[in-house]
C-alpha cells in the first residue's frame, strides 16, 4: 500500500472514532417524566430538561433555596408537562436566572431529586428593538 492510502484509513479510523465517542455524548430534551423513567431504568446518562421557573399569581420566582454552603442551590422547575420538580445545582445562581424565560438543566435524577450538572438560560432579549412611541 501506498503511503497516501494508510495516511487516509488512519484519517478516517480517527474520524469514526471521534463520530462514535461524541454520539454517546449527546442527549435529547425531555420531561421531567421522562427523565425519571430512564434513571429508574439504569440510564444514567446526561438528559436535558427545559421549562420555567415556578412563579407565584404576581410573577415572582418562588422555590430558590441557597444551600448551606452558601455555593449551591435548589429551585423548583416546571417543564412543558406542567410537572413541578426540585432541581440541585452545586454552583452559584447564574446572573440574570430569575429573569430568564426558560430555562434548560443538563443533568440526571439521584433519587427523587434532579442534579443539574450544567443550567443554560434564555433570557428576555436585550437586544431587541425597543419601540417607543412618540
């Protein structure tokens, strides 16, 4: 064989492999429910959930609680079910999190608890174009 041609079949075995390894990685948006199910079955991957913050009749956020390291803590969620869970974050509140529209965790469920590894945000725009009548 060719130099040129072990050069490619090496190029393309890293090419599987990196296909393989990050496919593995990935994870679909479900419910809360569905979360549940599969940790209930032994998956034990990373899942992503997206919903809001619980919030009272006015709009306010309700259900942050810092834990006692004064580092992490817990909120209530609800996803697009509708169904309320209590999440953990072992890091500090992200800027702007009671502001946010929805919210996405990347995580997994220890008991009946889900531990969010990672919070992404949407938060209302600020940069959107303000019309002001005149």
């Amino acid at each position: 064989m060719k130099k040129s041609h072990i050069f490619l079949l090496i190029i393309l075995a890293v090419a599987v492999a990196i296909l393989v390894t990050t496919s593995r990685e990935a994870s679909t948006y479900v419910t809360f429910s569905e979360a549940y199910q599969m940790a209930s079955q032994g998956n034990h991957r990373s899942i992503h959930v997206v919903g809001e913050l619980k919030k009272n009749e006015k709009g306010e956020v309700v259900g942050i609680e810092t834990g006692a390291d004064k580092v992490s803590f817990t909120f209530i969620m609800v996803d697009d079910n509708g169904r309320e869970q209590t999440v953990f974050y072992n890091q500090p509140i992200p800027q702007d999190f009671k502001r946010s529209e929805k919210v996405v965790v990347i995580g997994r469920y220890k008991g009946n608890i889900f531990h969010a590894e990672k919070i992404l945000l949407k938060c209302p725009s600020k940069y959107q174009e303000n019309t002001v009548n005149v």
